[in-house]
C-alpha cells in the first residue's frame, strides 16, 4: 500500500533552507555540502582596522569561522510547536551579525532538514579542523537555536536537541545527543585558538555535564574554549515578546555586544566572561528567574585565553560599520505576543487548560495566530470542550487576520466533514486562499483534490501542477506526493527512480507517509533491490513518528517472518499500537491472532 500524505491533510509548512548570497569563491568541499555555505570570503583589511581601533596591532589576526545551526520547522510535532519564529528570527540575526558587524570569513547555515549528523559530522570533524589548523590564531563560534530536552536530574542530566523530523518534545529518534555533539566539537577545540559554543533550546545545561574550570581573568590572545547555555538542565529557554522577536538569549547576546556588556574594563572589546557577566544579570531578571544561563570551560586542559567579540556601538561611533539593522528580523508587532508565547509554553507542557486561556487572552487582544491556536484545541478538545463550531468562529477569525495557515486549517475542516457538511467546493476555495497567501500544505491539499476528483474533475497534470508547486515552497507532503505520482505513473511516466528521490526529500524534511513510502518501495523492490533490513528502518522511523500504516506493516513482517525472524510477540504488539491509532486491518487481525 502506497500513501499520499493528505490522507491526514497535515497542517505544517516546512520552509526551505537555501543561502541566500553568493560565495566569493567555491569552497573546496564535496558539492553536496557547497549550498550550506552561506559566506566564504576573506575580510582581513576590515577586520584588521577594526582591530586596530582597540589597540590590538601588536596582536596576531586570525580567521574568524562559524556554523549556525537552527530548526524553525516541525512539521510533525502539534500544530501550535510546528512553526518557531523565534529560531527562525535568531538565524537570521547571526547571519547578518556574524558577517557584517564581526567580520566572520566563513558562516556556515544548517536550517530546518540540513541538521543532522552527517552534516555536523562533516562540518565540524572534517572541514573545519582542516580549516582551522591552517589558520593561526583563529576563532570558531558554534550557535544553535531551537527545541531540546534533557532526561535525568539535574546533576547527571543528558540532553538533546531535536531535528525537524521529531515527532514529539522527547522524541527517542529524531535528536542529536549533545554528548555526541561536545564529542564533536573537540577537533575544533584543539585546531583552532578560540572557541565560543551558544546554544539556544530548552534545557540545553545538560550540554555542559561538568563544572567550568581554568584561569580567570583569561587573555583574549592565548587559548580557550567556553560555553553558554541558555537556560539549566531542568528549565524552558523562553521568548518574550517585549524583550525582541528572537529568543530571549540570543537577543540579550546582540544587546550584550552593542557595548552593554563591554565594561570590565570598557575597551572595546566584549570578552566572553564580559558577556556571560552581562546574560547571568539580564535574562534572570527579565524572564523573572525562570531562566538562568548556564557557562563552562569546554578546553580539554582549562582555558588560558577567551573568546571575544567586538563592541558594536563603539565600531559604529568609529565608522568601521554602519549602524545594524538584520533583514528579516522584524518584531511581531503585538504587546498579545508574550500572551502568545506563555500559551505555547504551557501548551508544551501538556497544561491545556492554561494553555486555552492565554490562547483567548491573546486572541481577544487581536493576535492571529492565537486565534488560530485556540481554533485548534476547540478542533482537538485540548483544555476545552471538542467544539467543530466554535474552531471555526476562531479560524474565520484567524483568516480574516490574514492566517495562511487558519485558511487552511478551514479547508481541512469542509474536506474532513468536521463539525460542517463535507462539502470539497468549500474546501478548495479554502485551500486557494492558503495557497495564494504562500501555504505550502493548501498546495498540496489542492493538489489531493485533483489527484482524487474530489469537487473536481480528476486532472493528474493538475494534481502534478500543484504538487510541484507546494514542493518548491518547502512542502514535504508535497513532496512526498511527487513521489506518489511517479510511483504509480499518474500524470507521468511511472519513474521509480523519481519516486524514490522525491520520497527521500520528503522524508527529510520529516513527512511520515514519504518514510512509509520508502519502506514500500525496499520492500516490494521496486525501482531498488529488494531489501527487507532497509525496508523495516524506514517502517520503524515512520512508526516512531505515529504512522499506524508502519505499525501494521511491521506487524505483518514479524507475523509472517519477512525478513526478520517469525516472532509473534512482536507482531502483536505492533497490531496493537496500529489497533490502538486507529488501523482497523490491525484490529481484524488482532482478533484472528491466537491467544
């Protein structure tokens, strides 16, 4: 059985990560990894003369390096956790930081699907160990920005950042052990001079696992190694709208480096125990102590030296840069936003109720993507009483506000019959909107509708005409659908080998359906050698994720013994989680099973 990914109609948007400027130069890399690359360039002259401002000629200047690493896009976590603006708005900002106020000479972006270990296994073991053991005197900054978690207590907690694919907040698969990533970074510890880890996620002190040691006060000349984290191993790293659109770390770091936290002694230079002084006052205070960096020497050996940054305000005042202004990195613009966010913060934390009325509180205040929020539990009935009708009053609500993805949410509601007659002319106009409005899901949906003819006549080129629009958004359900339409030749000639490349950018970018889909094709050994090892992993990660199709197939593979050892234990407890997430063919055989 082969699947299109609006048999669910999924809600999220999943964005593409593409730099946007153009290298210099070509990096010499492996051509997979040249489009992570978001600058490559020499800026030493700029460099050396801001240098020079703060009296640091007799010091040697080394190459400034970096990697940004961020996930805005959850497409298969709860519709109020898919989008995470702040991330999104911190990547931006250290982008046009790093290369415009610090003069970084290669930035490095992983967004959203490029974050996963082969990556930062190649990028942080390989690349820049390279890079930096040919660059006296350099400096290598690692930023990350997104969700996270840790298990354990506080004292041995083990934490972990979770990759777009994670299917909930402790999802077991779909992370980087931080442990694995300090393994990592250790080649960069020792190539380079100076090395500055920031890391944005919740719970994100479990990165640190010891105590920080080595001399203080340090030499910004000499070697060192240190970490911040944003909050400790058992708190939230949180978003307040009055502090700035990104994330309260990231944002009291920019403030931090304006010159706020360039006093001890005010040279012109932002040291990292300058900043850490500056974070350990600021975001205490602003978040009301319900979030509390956390810092460590990382250096194998204690730290002699620190990482430093420039002080913006005064290169400004000098004229080595103009006056900082990231693009892209607008406020939300409403004082509901901090309403916002505390919903979403409970909404996490499975407290539905509070969730419901910070959700209203917001919603009332005119914040439209509260509305739509609220329009989702009434949907659910999260905190509230299930109620189809009032989760359309507020997604009308949301989309007269302008929400793509409240518009929708409707159209899933007139194709699904929920709480409204089924009714698939109103679904598209629904659809249409979202789509006009740039919603990658209502392309895809669009695209269902004449996949299916469903209020239309069936039309395979245009089913393929929106597909490939909602791909080319991001959509990884559209994606996946590509994937359907050349493994089953309609609208195209059948083309296994095209099913399979769009099935595995789907399942990248985390679409269940494509995972299962990919299980299919090893399988059936379609397009591919038959293998039964590489069918049952992908089952098992579209399993993982809820997709009750895996969990019956893979019940059927242990029940029948296909490529895996006869075993009926497990073949019933996988029918019974397929059984229990609504697959009724799991449920007949359950019941055919011997007891």
């Amino acid at each position: 059985m082969k699947l299109l990914s609006n048999q669910r109609l999924p809600l999220a948007l999943l964005l593409c990560c593409l730099p946007t400027r153009i290298l210099a130069q070509a990096p010499n890399v492996p051509q997979q990894y040249r489009r992570l690359f978001y600058y490559y360039a020499d800026q030493r002259s700029l460099y050396e003369k801001a240098l020079n401002s703060i009296s640091l000629t007799s010091q040697p200047v080394g190459r400034s390096y970096a990697i940004i690493v961020g996930v805005t896009k959850y497409p298969n976590l709860s519709p109020i956790d898919r989008d995470l603006k702040p991330a999104a708005v911190d990547i931006e900002k250290l982008k046009s930081y790093l290369k415009d106020q610090e003069f970084f000479d290669e930035i490095i972006v992983l967004k959203d699907g490029d974050v996963n270990l082969d990556n930062l296994n190649y990028f942080l073991e390989n690349y820049f160990p390279d890079r930096l053991s040919h660059s006296p005197h350099s400096r290598f900054l690692f930023a990350f920005s997104g969700h996270g978690y840790a298990e354990g207590t506080a004292e041995t907690a083990r934490g972990f950042l979770l990759t777009s694919s994670a299917a909930s907040k402790t999802d077991p698969v779909n992370r980087i052990d931080l442990g694995l990533l300090r393994t990592l970074l250790d080649s960069d510890i020792d190539a380079a001079e100076k090395v500055l880890v920031l890391i944005n996620a919740c719970q994100s002190g479990a990165f640190l696992g010891r105590k920080s040691f080595g001399a203080n006060p340090l030499g910004p000349g000499d070697h060192g190694a240190h970490a911040i984290m944003a909050s400790r191993a058992n708190q939230q790293s949180l978003q307040l709208a009055a502090v700035g659109p990104g994330s309260v770390f990231f944002e009291k770091i920019f403030a931090g480096l304006a010159g706020a936290a360039d006093n001890s002694p005010r040279d012109g230079v932002v040291t990292y125990h300058e900043l850490d002084s500056y974070l350990h006052s600021e975001i205490p205070y602003v978040t009301n102590g319900s979030q509390i960096p956390m810092e460590g020497d990382i250096s194998r050996n204690g730290s002699i030296g620190e990482f430093f940054f420039l002080n913006r305000g005064r290169q400004v005042q000098l004229g080595n840069v103009k006056p900082w202004t990231p693009g892209g990195a607008t406020a939300f613009g409403e004082p509901a936003d901090n309403v916002l966010e505390l919903g979403k913060s409970e909404y996490r934390a499975e407290h539905y109720k509070d969730a419901s009325r910070a959700f209203k509180e917001a919603a009332v205040a005119g914040n439209a993507d509260a509305m739509n929020n609220l329009g989702y539990l009434y949907e659910e009935g999260q905190g509230v009483a299930q109620d189809y009708q009032q989760a359309q009053q507020w997604y009308e609500k949301a989309a007269a506000a302008g929400s793509a993805t409240a518009m929708n949410n409707l159209g899933n509601q007139y194709g699904h019959g929920h709480g409204v007659a089924q009714d698939y002319k109103q679904a598209r106009q629904w659809y249409e909107k979202a789509a006009a409005a740039g919603n990658a899901d209502a392309m895809n949906s669009l695209g269902y509708l004449y996949d299916q003819g469903l209020g239309v006549a069936q039309d395979y080129q245009q089913a393929r005409l929106w597909f490939e629009k909602g791909a080319a958004a991001g959509g990884a359900s559209a994606m996946n659908s590509l994937g359907y339409l050349y493994d089953y030749g309609q609208g195209v000639a059948q083309d296994y080998r095209q099913a399979r490349q769009w099935y595995e950018k789907s399942a990248a970018g985390g679409d269940l359906f494509a995972k299962y889909n990919l299980g299919d094709l090893y399988d059936q050994g379609r397009g591919v050698a038959q293998d039964y090892r590489q069918s049952r992993q992908w089952y098992e990660k579209a399993a993982a994720g809820g997709n009750p199709f895996a969990m019956y197939v893979l019940g059927s593979l242990y029940d029948q013994g296909r490529g895996v050892a006869q075993d009926y234990q497990q073949a019933r407890k996988w029918y019974e989680e397929a059984a229990a997430a609504g697959n009724n063919e799991a449920k007949n055989r359950l019941s055919q099973m011997p007891k």
